[in-house]
C-alpha cells in the first residue's frame, strides 16, 4: 500500500516556490510548471523508497482518546525545564494575518515576527514598515484586538480570539496506531519538522522494547487544532507561531498525550477519555463568510462567455476562456466538476476532460461587490487527438431576495486542435 500521506508538514513548503511566493522565494509565475517542478521531486523520491520498502510484521493495535486542551496541564518533564505548565483558550496573533513565505497576504504593517515586546502603531522598535498606511493599520487592528489579550499566550500579541469565537475545537482526538514495527502518530495540527523529531524520539523511548522500529507522524489526523511549533518556534511569533492555536506549550501537551498513549500500548493498558467525542454532525462553520447574494451586469447572462477562445490552437498551447460566472460556494460540485472540455466525435460533443484533469485550471475572481468572473484554462498536451473542441463552464448562482440557487452554464465557440 502507498500513500501520499501528510506527515510533520507544518514548516514545510516547495522549495521552488510558486506564483505567490514572497520575495526571495519566488517560483515560476506558470503554476503548471511549479506543479510538475514539486510534483516530479515528490515522486522520485516516493518511487525510491517504495522501491527500498522494508516488511513490516508483528501484532496490529491501537491507543486512543480525547482530550480537551483549553486549560490541559502538562508536568514539569514536558516543559524542556519551564515547570508545570498550562494550555491557554485558542487565539491567534498579528502575524497569522502576515501569511507565510509561500503565501504572504501583503496587508500593510502586518509581518512575521510581531511580538508584544516590539508591536508598535509607529513600528518604531522593528522599523519595517513605518507608512502612513501601515500605522493606520496596526492601529486599527489594535482596537479590534485590545480586548482580546491573553497573558497565558505569553510573546503572541493577540489579534483573533477565536477560541471565544467559537472557531476552533478545544476538543481534540490523539491517537497513536502499531503495525508490526511500525508505529503512527496521528496528531490532529500541523507539527513542524523539529516537533516530528521530538514526538517520535519520546514515543521511540517507549515503543523500542516492543519491536517498533520506525514512527511516522500522521498530520491533519481526524480534527485540526491549527499549528503544532516548538518553544523556541512560538517566541519568534513567525506565521505559525502567531496559528499555534492554544499557546506556547501545545507540542509539550502532544508530546506528553503520546508518550502516554504508547506506555500504554506497551503495557497492555486501556485509557479512557476524559470527554465524551463531541457530536459535530449538525453542525457547519467556515471562518469565512458565506455568499450573500451573485450578481450580473443587466445586459450579460449567466454563463456568458466575455473572452472567447481563438479558433485554432496547436500542441503545448494555453486556452483561455472567460464567462460571467457566480461565486463557487453555491454548489461545491462534489464528484462532479465547474468545467468540461468537450470533443466533437461522430458529430456529437462528448467530455474529454474535467476540472479533476491535470491539464485543467478553474480560477474564480471578484469583480466588483458581487460580480463574479470565471477564467477556464487548458494546458493542450502533445498526445491530444487533433479536432475540434470547446468549454463549458458549470456553475450556481444565488438570488439575492428569496436565496434561492440556481444552476447556470455558458459554452465557448468551438475551436480547432492541430
């Protein structure tokens, strides 16, 4: 069995860079080639340690439970000598709203490494950017953000409460799995590579006299409790440090749930939760705001097509297509897709391709308050059968009176493949 899997994912980005990427990091500005870049170095290396795969053998068991971690208390051996410690109510900082290399969301006066000791309306103690618009934007988050301040969160000045906001689950599963002498430590957040180390040494400790020789860290794993960062990571309040969720010590809160989970495991010993699995499944919540309502310019249609593709193309080519489309939320369109590619074949249009091909690219963009457009983009590879093709665009828009949702499509002019 194999799996592109996450692991220890929480500081770890394509080292190419991509489109976005923040000065120094930049990457292609085609995103295919950035794909294909990161993608074939993935592969390559996942082919070779398929190819030196080990057996695995021995017994097949299983640790679990819940846990909450609002207020969880850690003894003084996972706190790297700071005593016993506390997790603190979830809140997020300044620079999560910096974004991070890959992705900076370049909001003026907002950057990584914002710290209580330095956060200034002037910027005087950092000196990164003291525009007019930048002071006027440190200052207006600080007016949002006054009340919200958590001595607990210790370096990370405060801009998103969202524990008390209701965002984030204080109720997390940890779980840690034995096949054979393989051991998995599925943890609910993104640890970062140092993290990985420490989980599977401390883990390691427990499970070597039963036989287990390799631990892989299983990210992302059942719930999401934001970033997982060192102590060391946490004081530099770096975009992941600002989304470690519940504090400065949340890996030692991991650390210390593994390792008992494991002794336990070891010990052919049960554990018991010390809450009862929260049961989520009425309800929805995205940090994001839903679609209020789609609107067009009254002498456009739904689905209409406003640039047109050329009439031919050869092999290696881009086609762009652009309609007046509506904002995606309205309908996911799981299992299904927002585009078709479409070859004329015995007089009649059939798929050729979806929005799940590799060839394919769909990109929303807002026009306006509530216009929407939508760009198609097909890579033409060089084994396309020559012939004649067009675009559909699939869509839903949302009225703004009554809320109800409709579905809508627009068809390109057809065009040429030589």
């Amino acid at each position: 069995m194999a799996a592109f899997a996450n692991a220890d994912e929480g500081d770890v980005v394509a080292s190419g860079g991509n489109a976005y990427s923040a000065p120094g990091y930049e990457g292609s500005q085609n995103e295919w080639e950035n794909v294909i870049r990161d993608g074939s170095l993935q592969l390559k290396k996942a082919a070779e340690m398929w190819n030196q795969g080990q057996p695995v053998s021995g017994p097949i068991d299983s640790r679990s439970r819940w846990v909450n971690l609002a207020g969880y208390e850690m003894s003084e051996n996972f706190t790297q000598g700071d005593g016993p410690q506390k997790l603190c109510i979830p809140a997020r900082g300044y620079s999560f709203a910096s974004g991070a290399e890959n992705g900076p969301s370049d909001i003026p006066g907002i950057y990584e490494g914002m710290i209580k000791d330095n956060l200034s309306i002037s910027d005087k103690v950092n000196n990164t950017d003291r525009s007019v618009l930048g002071s006027a934007t440190r200052a207006a988050f600080g007016v949002v953000a006054t009340v919200s301040q958590d001595a607990c969160q210790l370096e990370k000045p405060v801009l998103l409460p969202t524990g008390k906001w209701g965002w984030v689950n204080s109720q997390q599963p940890v779980q840690l799995m034995r096949i054979g002498n393989l051991g998995l430590i599925a943890i609910p957040g993104e640890p970062t590579t140092m993290v990985g180390r420490h989980l599977r040494q401390a883990v390691a400790k427990e499970l070597a006299p039963i036989g287990v020789d390799t631990l892989v860290v299983a990210g992302l794993a059942n719930n999401y409790s934001g970033y997982v960062i060192t102590r060391a990571e946490y004081a530099q309040q770096h975009y992941e440090g600002a989304s470690t969720e519940f504090g400065p010590y949340q890996a030692s809160a991991y650390q210390q749930e593994y390792v008992q989970l494991a002794h336990a495991l070891r010990e052919g010993s049960k554990v018991t939760s010390e809450i009862t699995p929260p049961d989520r499944s009425n309800k929805r919540f995205a940090e994001r705001p839903g679609v209020t309502f789609d609107d067009k310019p009254v002498n456009q249609a739904w689905g209409q097509v406003l640039i047109q593709p050329n009439d031919s193309y050869h092999h290696n080519e881009l086609v762009s297509v652009t309609f007046r489309g509506a904002h995606p939320k309205n309908n996911l369109s799981t299992e299904d897709t927002f585009l078709k590619v479409q070859r004329l074949h015995q007089g009649k249009w059939r798929d050729y391709l979806t929005d799940a091909d590799f060839e394919t690219r769909y990109t929303w963009e807002r026009e306006g308050i509530a216009y929407s457009k939508v760009a198609i983009d097909w890579h033409i590879n060089s084994d396309t059968p020559p012939g004649t093709y067009r675009i559909m665009h699939l869509g839903d828009w949302k009225n703004g009176w009554d809320s109800t949702i409709t579905p809508y499509s627009g068809i390109s002019h057809s065009f040429k493949v030589e």
